[in-house]
C-alpha cells in the first residue's frame, strides 16, 4: 500500500510538472503513456540507486525502479544532472560553464524477468534542460545565463542485476538521435543534435 501511494504521488507531481513546463503534444502523448501504468501497477519489487554522475562537478544521477510480480515490465523515473566549464585554451581561464540535466518517465522489458540477472530494452521519455553561463560576463545570473529544453524519447537497453540479500545494480545506454540543443550567450554559443544517457548505477532492492 505504501508503495502504491507512493507511485500515485509520484506520476501525478511529475505529470503536473512536465505538463506545465510547455511540451509539445506528441511527447505529452508519450508521457501519457509511459506514466500511465503507475496509476496500476501494484509493485513486488522496487529498486532505488545512484549513478557515475553524482561524481561529476554539480553531478547528480538517480533512478527509481518499479515492477509488479512476474511482469516482464519494467517502470522508472529518473533524474541526473552535471555541470561541465570550458577553460580558454590560450588564457588558461575558465570561458563558461554549462550544465546538463535529464527528467522523467521510463519502461524497460526485462528478457528474463524471475531471474536476479536479466538483460532489457527500453524507451524513456525526458526532459533535457541545458544552462551555459559566461563566466567572464559580470552581472546577474538571470541576465547572462542562457537556458533551453527539449523534450525527446530515448531508445536503448542495458543489463540489470541483484547481489547479495538487497543489492541491486544496472549498467546501460539510451540514445536520442532526434534530441537538438542550441544555447547562446554573449560571448559563446553551443548548439549539438543527438544526446545520450548512460547508467552505471549501484543501489538497493526491496
């Protein structure tokens, strides 16, 4: 029960909050459909874990994982964020930094979904936020900093795992070859088609 509440919660802040930030009407069409098994689903297993990122300078990297009893289905919700600084490569100085986030919704399929290893293939639908900021641009973060979004399905898989009593594990890959970022300050600018999200993650199962 607890569990389920939780889920309930989950998916409809989430929802609130994705839908409020101005989506275009075919990924609010995906959302629907990756959040909507939370509303059903009464999990027999429920994963939560961290990843490579919460290493990175401003890094953090987290999964939630729910899946119901015997289903070959797989649901999460993630978030991972990192911040990267460009050094002027003739002044040594630091140019600008620019910080990478993901959000949202995911379904997996587990090949063997009883066993404690098992590998999977998945979609997730998230939203990638990019803020670059000029560091040698004096005045109010609001002013100089430059910040857009895109909201885009990424396709991958991956292999997953327990050990010991309640030690869980996943390591994986998803791409988004439609994803497109463009971000402009005034003394740098940065545009880039295609994004990733790599997971190497350790946590716990229950």
């Amino acid at each position: 029960m607890v569990i389920y509440c939780a889920q309930r919660y989950s998916s409809t802040v989430i929802l609130r909050e994705l839908m409020g930030a101005g989506m275009k009407f075919r990924n609010a069409i995906w959302l629907i459909v990756l959040l909507a098994p939370y509303r059903v689903v009464s999990a027999a297993e429920f994963d939560v874990a961290v990843g490579i990122f919460v290493l990175a300078d401003q890094g953090a990297d987290i999964q939630m994982n729910f899946r119901a009893e015997q289903s070959h289905w797989l649901y999460s919700l993630r978030y991972m964020q990192y911040e990267d600084t460009f050094v002027d490569p003739y002044s040594g100085n630091e140019h600008s930094k620019t910080k990478d986030s993901l959000l949202g919704p995911g379904v997996s399929y587990l090949f063997r979904n009883e066993a404690r290893h098992s590998a999977y293939i998945g979609i997730s639908l998230l939203k990638w936020t990019r803020t670059e900021t000029p560091v040698l641009v004096t005045g109010p973060p609001n002013m100089t900093a430059m910040t857009a979004s895109s909201w885009d399905p990424y396709f991958g898989g991956g292999y997953r795992g327990r050990f010991a009593s309640h030690g869980y594990y996943n390591a994986g890959i998803f791409l988004a070859p439609s994803a497109k970022m463009n971000t402009q300050t005034a003394i740098s600018s940065e545009e880039q088609s295609g994004n990733f999200d790599i997971q190497l993650q350790i946590g716990l199962a229950w």
